[in-house]
C-alpha cells in the first residue's frame, strides 16, 4: 500500500502546492501513522513515504514536538472521545502548542518522587507544586501535567496525568537562560491552579502508566528529525554537505576523513534502527526500550557531529557569532548558515555557536544518558535492577 500512498500524496500535492498547516493537517499527512480522522493508520514505511515526498515538495510540516510527538500519542492512548476532539485537531494544525510539565527541581530523572500535588475538590482538581526544565512553558497553550493525587500510595501509584490550559491563574513561568544563550527552558510555579475535572487523563492514579508512554515517544520524537531536536538541519542534511566538501579534497587530514566516514556509518545504522522502533510504535501502539537505545545513539552522534563540524571550520567555529561565507568551505555554509535558534526568540549567540553549545543538553534532556543505559540494562539485557 505504500505505493498507493505515496500517490494519494502526490496527488494532493499538485492540487495543494503551498499548503497551510491546516490544510495538512486535514488531509492527514501531519501525522499519517495517527488513525482515520486525523491521520491514515500507515505503517512506517507509508509514513517514510509521505515525509519524503513532503520534503521533495519542500514543503514543512508544523512546528509543533511536544504536542504532535508526545501529547498526542498519549491522548490517542488514553483519551476520551471529547478530549481527542478538543485537543487532537488543533495540535496537528499547529493550533495550540504544548509543554511538558514533568521534572521537578528533586524529581528529575527519579521522576516517581515528584511532590506537585493535585486535590479535587467538586468539578476541579487544585494543583500546587514546581516544575523545572520545561520547553517554552512560556508560550505554551497547554502542558502534560503529573501531579500526585494520592499521598499514601506507593510513589508510582499515586501519580495522575493531566491535561493542563496553560493561561489559567496561578501559574507562572520564568524562563532560563542557558549556556548558548537561549532561554527556552523555563521553570513553572503552580499556585492554587484550578483545573477542570475533565482535565484527567486516563483514570486517577494512572499517571505513571502514561507517562512511561509519553517518555518512550518522547524518546522516538527527540532521536528523529532535526539534528538538535527537530530543530536546524537534519544529521543528514549536514552529513550531505560535509561529503560535498571530503569530495572536493576539504579534509586535509587523514583523521578527519575518518571521523567523517565514520559518523556517515552511525547515520546510516540509526536510520534503520529508527526503522525498527517506529514499526514496533506501529505494531504495539507504543515504543519499546529499543527508543532508549536511539535515543542514546543518536545524542552521542549529534555531538560527535557538531565537533568534527567545528575542526572543519578551523578559527571561525570558536568565534562566538554566526560564521559568515567566508569563514566556511562552501558545501558546509549552505547547512551552517541556516539559523538553527529559529523560533526561540533573539536570545540565541548565532547559528553555530548557539547550536553547538546547545548540544551538550542532548544526552541530558528527554532522560539522561545514564538513565537510558539503565533501561537498556535491565529490560533488553536483564541485569539486576539498579539498586533503590
């Protein structure tokens, strides 16, 4: 069917030649894996299908992470009809963006002794507690919220999963300034938040169940697309450009030739290895600890990138402003030009500097190094679990 697909696309893109999010997002082909109304229910290889034809067509489809790879899933999981008709549209359409109101200032990566409570109290649930790290908070029209609405119950089974308006009072986020420059990482204060009951996702008490289905499609999410996160060019877009100049003899260095052949090889292994985890999403309906393992692959070789990308450059990749032509082997300016701080507000250094710096939260953001090391130890290899 993979062809069939690829035709209908093609099909609508002659009739749709600059489409609007909307548009796409009506016709399905924002997230085709989503079942009918609002995607076709195709397999991984459909959707690698259409995403190519997309991007032949140049066209891009909405900027949306966190909500069309971790919202949405978990509503699709969980959700009631009403909160699949409320929330599912807009998020494909670009309509209302999400965060992710999980980690705490001591609850991180031990993310099951969060302290944010939840208490109902007739039509409303009464939140009060502290996030931290939170992707554009800020800006955000809703958040997924877990909140401990049981005390005494065991640390995992006390947690409950919200669907938390973002623009309701009592809730304050103040962004963070980082390293690169950027400040789209906030932490969130949630003072006497009324939410409405019908906010609840899936039932009382089973917030951890979900959220263990948010973090493994947050991990798929986070391992593909753009290079830093779905944002900038993709790793293949840079590797395609740096072949371009290792063709035209720019490598005057043996060990650089190296490195660059094998980061073409890891490429290759984590596209298939995507592969494999989106076809088990595809088959099981959700991601299995083969997600941990991209995901660990996949920041490493973001960061091994960036740092061959600044040997190349020479002098211009430590000067602390965006390179300009001069400063780059051809090849290498067309993709290191792009601004890769676009949408996070003028607060980034410059394309390069501001991306290479923001690389070192690859391997700590979405579940730390050390924490997807622990899942693969202990659910793909069986070691003993990592004592409590």
């Amino acid at each position: 069917m993979t062809g069939d697909l690829r035709a209908g696309v093609r099909q609508w893109l002659a009739a749709h030649p600059s489409p609007t999010d909307t548009e796409l997002a009506t016709a399905g082909w924002v997230a085709p894996q989503w079942p009918a109304p609002w995607g076709h229910g195709a397999t991984p290889a459909e959707s690698v299908a259409v995403e190519e034809e997309l991007l032949a067509a140049g066209v891009r489809l909405p900027d949306n992470p966190i909500g069309i790879g971790w919202a949405g899933p978990t509503i699709l999981a969980a959700g009631t009809d009403s909160q699949k008709a409320r929330h599912l549209g807009p998020i494909l359409s670009n309509g209302d963006h999400w965060c992710q109101l999980f980690s705490e200032p001591d609850a991180g990566s031990d993310l099951a002794s969060l302290r944010t409570t939840a208490v109902r109290d007739g039509d409303e649930w009464v939140v009060d507690g502290q996030k931290i790290w939170t992707t554009d908070a800020d800006s955000a029209d809703f958040g997924i919220l877990l909140a401990r609405t049981d005390p005494a119950a065991p640390a995992h089974r006390g947690i409950s999963y919200f669907l938390c308006p973002m623009g309701i009072p009592g809730i304050e986020a103040r962004p963070i300034r980082e390293m690169s420059g950027g400040s789209h990482f906030c932490e969130v204060f949630l003072t006497d938040v009324h939410i409405p009951a019908d906010a609840l996702l899936g039932d009382v008490g089973d917030g951890w169940r979900l959220a263990t289905l948010t973090l493994g499609n947050e991990r798929v999410s986070l391992s593909h697309g753009g290079l830093l996160w779905g944002m900038g060019p993709t790793g293949g877009e840079v590797l395609a450009a740096l072949a371009a100049v290792a063709r035209a003899g720019g490598f005057d260095h043996p060990g650089l030739r190296q490195r660059f052949a094998r980061l073409y090889t890891e490429s290759f292994v984590l596209e298939r290895l995507g592969e494999q985890v989106r076809a088990a999403v595809a088959r099981d309906g959700r991601p299995g600890p083969e997600a941990s393992l991209e995901k660990l692959l996949s920041d490493q070789h973001g960061q091994r990138l960036y740092d061959l990308l600044f040997d190349v450059s020479g002098p211009a990749g430590v000067a602390g402003v965006g390179p300009g032509p001069s400063a780059w082997p051809a090849p290498v300016a067309a993709v290191a030009g792009e601004p890769l701080g676009a949408g996070l507000g003028a607060h980034h250094q410059g394309p390069w500097p501001w991306g290479a710096l923001f690389s070192r939260a690859l391997t700590i953001g979405g579940g730390t190094t050390e924490v997807q090391r622990n899942i693969l130890a202990e659910r793909v290899l069986g070691l003993p679990r990592e004592p409590r």
